[in-house]
C-alpha cells in the first residue's frame, strides 16, 4: 500500500504516467506540461480555464509554475521527508513513514487521502473555514455543515461530497460514452468514404482502361489508313512516272525522226537543180505533214504508223 501512494504521488493524472516536464496550476495540483496543454486546448470552459483535478476554474488563463511544489511530512521536524498523501480530515501531510497508520489502521478507514496538498484552503468555506462535508445540488458548489444548516444554502438539496462523486462520475461516464456513440458514427463515416473513394478509383481505372483500349484501336485504324494513303500515293507516283518516262521515250523517237528529215534536206539540199525541184514538192508535204501531226499530238505519225502524209508512208 506504501509503494502505491508512492507512486500514485509521481504519476500525472491526466495520462496516469510519472510527470514529463511536471508543471503546477495555482490550486496546487500538478500535470504533465503537454497535458494540461492538450486539455486546455481541448476544452476550453467559457468560465475560463480549469483543473482536471479538482475542477476548479481560473480565469484568465493562470501561469504554470515549473515543477512539482514540495510539501513536507508534518511529523518529520528535525529532518523534513517529501510528503507523499495528505489527510484532508486531519488536514495533515504525511510522508511514506508516517502514512502507515493511515494505511493500516481501522480508526483512519474514514479518513480522506489526496495528493500532497500546499494550501487547503481552496476546500473550506471561505464564510465558516470549515472542510467541505457537502455537496449542494442547487448550486452546484461544495459546502460545510454550517453552510447546510444555518448559512445561504439552508433549506437546499445536499448530498455527501461521495455521492455527489459517485454522480458526476456517472454523469462524466454517460457523456463518454455519447462521445464515443458519435466517435463509431465518424468512423462508419470515415469508413464510408473510404469506401467510395476505394470504389472511384476502381470506376477510374477501368474508364481510363476502356479509353485506353479505344484509342489503341483508333490508333491501329489510323496507322493502316496511313499506310493505304503512303502506298496510293506511290502507286500514283510509279503511275505518273511511267507515263513520264513513256512521254519521254517517245520523244526521243521524234527527235532522232526530226533529225532523220534533217538529214534527208540537207542531202535534198546538195542535189542538183531538176532533182531538188522534182523531189523537193514531196519534201515540202512531209514537212506539213509533220508539222500537223506535231500540233495534234500525233506521235503515232512520227513513229512511223499510218499516216496521210506521202513522206511518213516512205519513211
């Protein structure tokens, strides 16, 4: 039982774990630094702010003295011991040593055991100095005998300080659990939309997929759509390029003609007087025959095929 009010004394009780940079608030009761933070950041009262402990509030926020306070065993005079409880009805600290009777004792079964505490004073009546004994339910304040009997809360609702413990521990309970109703209502939601997201994702690969599939079949189409045209055009080009080259052969034809009739002038030409004028009149024809043939585009003529005129018929 010793070992455990030791180490009831160093734990946090907030996180219920030996103090991590350990801080005061002014009503004496001490935390961790980021626990009192967080719940101060959590729930921020509009009275102001408050203890976790003993609820009570402060306003404006208070300054939090570093460290743990030091309270010393009443009964240690000559060499003062850390006290580890103090008895809120004897109003009296006490250190391991000293605590044993509190501990063991029948007489002291009934008696209240807290935290080290500096100053009591924040549970007595300010009006009779007296210990809170009470609970007043109209008010929602602590209160002593005398303020149950004869003082402002004479004639109220009162319960003892255990029962009204008891109740708003019931109270804090069922509010728990509501918050926790709402936390599994967040997380069916959350899981809900892990869900939907999971299942767009899903709708979105097999749309891109589809569209992936489309487009490679409109590319292929269009690959073989512009092969077909490559080879048209080649088709065409080889095409033209015969005729070209059909052109041009026959060309040369007519020009190794036109130098055969060259030829045959200038050796018309070197003839005597009587054979130039009797041979030169079927010349002359030839030539006009050439030459129509030339403006019709006959090349049949010229090639040497049936032709009206008498010199191509000698040729």
């Amino acid at each position: 039982m010793e070992a455990r009010a030791l180490e009831e004394v160093l734990n946090c009780a907030v996180c219920l774990q030996v103090y991590k940079d350990p801080v005061t608030l002014p009503c004496q009761h001490s935390f961790c630094l980021k626990c009192i933070e967080d719940v101060w950041n959590q729930a921020v009262d509009q009275d102001g702010f408050s203890c976790p402990q003993c609820h009570k509030k402060f306003n404006p926020k208070p300054s939090l003295e570093r460290g743990i306070p030091t309270v010393t065993c009443d009964y240690c005079i000559e060499s003062p011991s850390p006290a580890v409880k103090t008895c809120l009805k004897c109003e009296t600290s006490f250190c391991s040593l000293h605590l044993k009777p509190h501990l063991t004792k029948e007489t002291f079964k009934d008696h209240k055991l807290a935290d080290p505490v500096t100053d009591l004073s924040h549970r007595k009546c300010a009006d009779h100095k007296k210990t809170f004994e009470f609970f007043c339910q109209d008010d929602g304040v602590c209160v002593c005998s005398s303020c149950a009997a004869i003082g402002r809360h004479k004639s109220h609702a009162m319960v003892n300080l255990d029962q009204a413990e008891t109740s708003r521990k019931e109270e804090l309970k069922r509010e728990v659990e509501k918050l926790q109703k709402v936390q599994q209502n967040f997380s069916f939601k959350e899981q809900d939309i892990e869900k939907s997201e999971a299942e767009l994702k899903k709708l979105t690969r097999k749309l891109k997929g589809n569209l992936l599939q489309k487009f490679s079949e409109r590319r292929k189409q269009l690959e073989e759509d512009e092969q077909c045209v490559w080879r048209l055009i080649d088709e065409e080009e080889l095409c033209q390029l015969s005729e070209i080259r059909r052109c041009s052969g026959t060309l040369d034809k007519m020009v190794e003609q036109l130098k055969l009739i060259n030829k045959e002038a200038q050796k018309l030409m070197q003839e005597d007087c009587i054979s130039f004028i009797q041979n030169s009149k079927e010349h002359l024809s030839s030539n006009i025959c050439q030459k129509q043939c030339l403006e019709r585009g006959n090349s049949s003529c010229i090639l040497g095929s049936t032709c009206k005129g008498n010199y191509w018929r000698t040729v």
